[in-house]
C-alpha cells in the first residue's frame, strides 16, 4: 500500500530542491492523503508550451510528452522525488497495486498560476 510520511519528505526534500536549484525553478513539496509526494512548482524559466496557467505532469510520460530542456528537468525531478527506496509492483492485469508512494508534479495551483521568469530564481 502506498505511504509516504513527512520523515520521507524530509529525506528526499534535499535531492528534489538541488534539480529545482539546478535548473533555476521555484517550488514546493508536500505530501497528499500520505500516499503521494507532491511538488507544485509556482515559477521558472522552464516555459513548458502548454496552453494553460496550470496543469498536472504525468510521470510515467514525462519523455514523450516534453522535449528538450523541460524533459530534462522533469526526468530528473522523478527520479528524485522517487528516491533510493522506490519500488513500483504494480500488475494492472489483475488489478494489484502496490507502490511505495505516488508522485504528483503540479504545475501552478488553480488561483496562482505558473509564472515563466526570465532569470533563473534562487
């Protein structure tokens, strides 16, 4: 069953900051209904060419639906945000769902949207 606590949050906070620092983005991390890991990113100078002022990533099509630095970026915060301890046994077939936590990418929040700067935000 998927669980995520606030002592995980706190060992993988330092990896997820150092790609939003890497990559000049500007963030938070929270934990969702203690089973999802959750980072909302309010602004950057990734421009990420979607048409809306906030949207939901999907994890597990990160590489086919973002290109070049956006995908970068994005692959690297999964891999981060998932940590050394991930594991993922989930059978769809039979209806079987066990994972170490979920991972939820927001970009923008429904009354703030992402905001692409310029300058890279420290």
């Amino acid at each position: 069953m998927a669980f995520v606590s606030q002592d995980k949050k706190k060992e993988l906070a330092p990896q997820i900051k150092s790609v939003l620092k890497k990559y000049g983005m500007k963030g938070t991390i929270a934990v969702r209904n203690h089973m999802a890991l959750v980072v909302t990113l309010t602004e950057g100078v990734i421009d990420f060419e979607v048409d809306r002022d906030n949207f939901q990533v999907n994890p597990y099509w990160v590489s086919k639906h973002h290109t070049g630095v956006a995908r970068d970026f994005l692959v690297e915060l999964v891999d981060a945000m998932r940590g050394k301890d991930f594991y993922d046994n989930t059978d769809i077939m039979t209806d079987y769902f066990d994972v170490s936590h979920y991972i939820d990418i927001d970009v923008g929040r429904w009354n703030k949207p992402y905001r692409v700067v310029s300058e890279k935000v420290n």
